[in-house]
C-alpha cells in the first residue's frame, strides 16, 4: 500500500492562512481580546500552558489568554518556518507553527520566550476562515512564568 502525499496547501491557501495568523497576531501583541474574538470559534477546543484542555472560547480567554498575553510582548509569527496543510476540499486547514515572544524574569529583566503550535481552522459557508483548535507551547527549557504587567486594551 502506498501513502497518499502529506496535503500541503498551495500558495495561495498558504498565504490566506499565513495572513490570518498575522492579523492574530497583531490581537495578540496588543493584549486586545475582543478583536480576536471572531478569529475563533465559540466552541473551540484548546490545549495551552495554563490547562490541559479548555473547551469554549471564553474558558480560553480566562484561563489562557488572560494568564500570557499581558505578561509577554512580540508575539511574532515565523512565517517563513510556517507549514500549512489543507484538506482536499479545501474546508479544512492546520498550521504548523514556530513563534517568538519576550518575557519577563521577576527583576523585570527580559528573556527570550519561543514556541511553537498547531492551529486549526474550518472555512466558514461566507468563505472566512474560523479557529476551531490551538495547541500552543513553549520551547524546551524556556520559563514558564513571565510576569509582565501589560494592560488588557478591550475585553
């Protein structure tokens, strides 16, 4: 028996999700929850640093987003080391990720903090693409806790 090919996107489904992931991103780096809000699905499944598994996007929120973002800054995504997989039919895409961010030791002195995830998202019927699984870790041997303070813009 012989395996079919691993689906890598084509370019342009690539580049769709790549921008997606930037425009994210940019929620991300800005602490402002509610415009992230609609890249994801209100039901998503997660698995993160603060929880094992978080079912619903405002579990999410509180026990995620609201735990990292405001504790780190340059959340940035390394495009270039980005892989994208998309289903035959094109309603299914998963990224494969490595990402960069800076924290925060105790004395306030920075460190580097990269990591890598798997997203997962579903082509909505009006053709916009919706989260609807993250599994987003730390690298080995980064710290854990960062302790930044950054203010959440809007909930």
């Amino acid at each position: 028996m012989t395996d079919l090919p691993i689906p890598y996107a084509d370019a342009a489904a690539k580049a769709e999700i790549i921008d997606w992931l930037e425009r994210f991103f940019v929620c991300v780096r800005e602490v402002d929850f509610k415009s992230a809000y609609p890249f994801w699905h209100d039901e998503i499944v997660i698995f993160g640093t603060f929880q094992e598994l978080v079912r619903s996007r405002q579990a999410w929120t509180d026990t995620q987003w609201s735990n990292v973002w405001p504790r780190t800054k340059d959340f940035t995504l390394d495009a270039k080391n980005t892989e994208v997989l998309l289903s035959g039919d094109g309603s299914m895409a998963v990224a494969i990720l490595p990402w960069t961010s800076t924290g925060w030791h105790e004395d306030g002195t920075e460190f580097d903090r990269p990591g890598r995830a798997t997203v997962v998202l579903h082509k909505q019927p009006d053709g916009r693409w919706l989260g609807v699984h993250s599994h987003m870790s730390l690298g080995r041997g980064v710290p854990q806790d960062s302790h930044g303070k950054r203010p959440i813009k809007a909930r």
